[in-house]
C-alpha cells in the first residue's frame, strides 16, 4: 500500500469529486488519469459514492479515495468499498484512531495550530488545510509551518488553477485539492482531460 505522502506527491492536484451518476466514472478516471491527474478523491456526498469508488478502482493507473469522510461509519463503508485513502474534512480523535488501526492512508482535515497538534498527538504529519482559502489563504497556512516545521499539506476549498501555484510555491505544500477539474453540470471527458493536463502543469 501506498503511504499519504507518496500520495500526495504523485501528482500537484488531487481532483475533489461529487459524481451523481454512476455511469460517468469510469469515463470520468480514465480522463483524469489520461490527464497525469491519476489520484482522485470521492467525495461521499452522493448517494453512488461507495458505487463510483468501486467502478473507479478498475481503472487502470487510477489511486482511488474517498473524501468528505466524518465518521467510523463513513470510514467502514469507504474502505469497503475499496478506498486507498481517506481524506476527511476535520479531525476526531475516535476517527483518527480509526482509521491509523485500518492502516490507510490517511489525510485529516485542520484549519489551526490545535487541530495540527492532535493530529500529532496521534502521530499523523499530513494534513488537509481546509477550507484553504476562507481559512485565510496562503499567508495563514505559511504562518502555521513555522512552528510545524515536520507536518506536510493539501490545501484545499476555494483553490483555482489561478492561485493553485501561489500554495504549492510552500516547501510544506506537497499537492492542492479541488474541484474546479470536474466542473458541475453534464459530464464532458474532453473538458475534464484538458482541465487535468493544465492542473497537472501546476507547480
Ligand atoms: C473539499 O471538500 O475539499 C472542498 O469542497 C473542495 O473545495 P472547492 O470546491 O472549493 O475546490
């Protein structure tokens, strides 16, 4: 398995995905990957999130997780489905605990120096500053490594290809999350592979 940190320096953007119909994920990976976008993140705010997680695992190069993931229950039912990582938008201790007893990769989410040091606490290092932008942008999240100097980062919530390469621009900054690659409305592949081949120039 993969650990977080490889994960995250596979590719500078992870795309944030809320996929309402099942039958665009495969089209949808295999246009991300074809991209150089290959790690994809599931948001489970559909109803087919578990069943477009499974789908997108059979597509080949594709490193499939799932996100918007804030219980045990939520983290069951990812890993089920076949999540090779978990990316969660805050912190708990019982799901911190969690999901380091599955050994998954794990991305929790923090937005402030006593977030980081739980996180720490339960020995994780990588974190997702969300949401990045609302939180107050770049100079926020420099701020926070100094004292962190060991922790790495996803920023992610309000980022753009027009400010993506301003955060990757910090050493502690291994890749920005998104969903401006996969826009809402009609899944068209030929759009989601051009906004992928740019993201993936980023940086
Ligand atoms: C997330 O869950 O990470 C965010 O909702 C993504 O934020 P964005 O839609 O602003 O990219």
């Amino acid at each position: 398995m993969r650990d977080i940190e490889t994960i995250m320096r596979t590719a500078p953007v992870i795309p944030v995905l809320v996929v309402h119909d099942v039958a665009t994920a495969i089209p949808m990976a295999e246009a991300l990957v074809a991209g150089g976008l290959p790690v994809l993140e599931v948001t489970l705010r559909t109803d087919c999130a578990l069943e477009v997680i499974r789908e997108m695992r059979q597509v080949d190069g594709a490193i499939v997780g799932a996100g918007t993931v804030s219980s045990t229950a939520d983290l069951d039912k990812a890993l089920d489905a076949g999540s090779e990582f978990i990316v969660s938008p805050g912190l708990t201790d019982t799901l911190g605990q969690a999901a380091i007893a599955n050994d998954v990769p794990f991305l929790p989410g923090i937005a402030n120096a006593g977030d980081i040091m739980r996180g720490m606490e339960l020995g994780l290092a990588h974190f997702k500053f969300f949401p990045a932008m609302a939180n107050g942008g770049v100079p926020a999240l420099k701020a926070l490594t100094g004292p962190f100097g060991n922790a790495r980062f996803c920023p992610t919530g309000g980022i753009k290809p027009d400010n993506a390469q301003d955060w990757l621009a910090l050493d502690q900054v291994l890749c920005v999350g998104g969903s401006w690659i996969v826009p809402g409305g009609a899944f068209d592949a030929s759009v989601v592979q051009a906004n992928a081949e740019a993201a993936a120039k980023i940086g």
